[in-house]
C-alpha cells in the first residue's frame, strides 16, 4: 500500500503474524489515514520480537489499530488506543470485538490531551505515527517523557516523512531506523533499556 498522504483506495488490512495472523481489518476512507505496510510492520515487529510477549502497548494516533492489534496478536498481554476520529474509533473497537480481543481498551479523543496527564501506569512499548500533516511527533514525544507514561528500557516506534526532522527526548536513544519509500520509520529506547536488546 502507498505510504504517501495520498488518501489510497482501502477495505481491508491483513495481520502478518501472531494469533491473528490472516485476520482481516476493515479500514474507513478516512482524511489522513495511513495504515502502515505489511512490509513495514513485519521489520518492525522482528525488532520488538524480543520484548513483545506479555508487554504494555499504547497505540496513539491509532488510525485503524493495525500496529496495536499486531502487537496483541504476538503476546502483547495489553493495548491501550487512542483515537481522534469517532468513525475509526468505532471500526476500532468493532475490530476488536470481532477478533475477540478483550485485552484492550479505545479511548476517543485527542492523543496530546491524554499525554498531558500521568497515566494509571507506564508502557513497555508506545507506537507513535501521527497523521503525517499534523506534524505532532515532537509534542508527542516530549509529554510522554516528562508525564511518566514510559517505563525504563520502554520502547517508542516513530514514522514519519523522511524529510522530517524530529526531536526526541534526551533520554532515548535510537535503536533500530529505516526508510520505505518516502516514509522513515524508527525505533527508540527510552533510559535504562532492556540488556535483551
């Protein structure tokens, strides 16, 4: 699928591993909405092969919920969304519903206002892929820092534009990058990562 801020054809998105994999998502044409490629998702689930299993996620901008379902179908024990648009919101939790996945909760509002408290408790891995013409990473990334919602060693997925020129926190450190076309996707280790990694 193109990984532009063309607004492609869509209908259905697959799941490529775990317990779910095969499994179909039904995904709205939605202003913005870029669910992130097969190929993409399988590099990136191979580098969070090591600390998936059992693991808290929260999938913000969640978009159709490709990345956060993909983590539950690998032994994510939970996931938390976090989705701005009420109609994906629904196909979200419709989603959900229908693979049976009771370890998750949707939340339906803006992603920075929630940032903007603490949380009830820290994540082991955060998937942060904003609507590329929002051009919200840095903000993301500097609330989630500093309102405690990252456990030590936690990881952070960013995708981006390649011509962006994010900055992150001072605390993570860059783990694991690589481009898709026009797209940039990176993985970052917040302070005292994991020795498994």
């Amino acid at each position: 699928m193109p990984r532009t801020d063309a607004r492609p054809t869509f209908g259905k998105l697959r799941i490529i591993g775990g317990s779910l994999r095969g499994s179909k998502l039904a995904v709205p044409d939605a202003p913005g909405l870029r669910p992130t490629s097969d190929r993409v998702r399988e590099t990136l689930f191979n580098w969070l092969m090591p600390v998936i299993d059992g693991a808290r996620c929260l999938d913000l901008f969640a978009g159709t919920g490709a990345l956060g379902i993909e983590a539950l179908s690998r032994g994510a024990a939970w996931t938390d969304f976090v989705e701005t648009d009420p109609r994906l919101t629904k196909v979200l939790r419709e989603n959900l519903q229908r693979l049976k996945q009771v370890q998750a909760a949707v939340f339906g509002g803006d992603a920075l206002t929630l940032l903007g408290s603490a949380p009830k408790a820290p994540y082991d891995i955060v998937f942060l892929d904003p609507p590329f013409s929002a051009g919200r990473w840095d903000e993301a990334a500097t609330l989630l820092d500093a309102n405690a919602w990252l456990r030590p060693g936690a990881l952070i997925y960013l995708e981006m534009p390649v011509s962006t020129q994010s900055v992150v926190p001072s605390s993570w450190s860059l783990h694991r990058e690589s481009t898709a076309g026009a797209v940039r996707y990176a993985l970052y280790r917040h302070q005292n990562a994991s020795a498994k990694l």
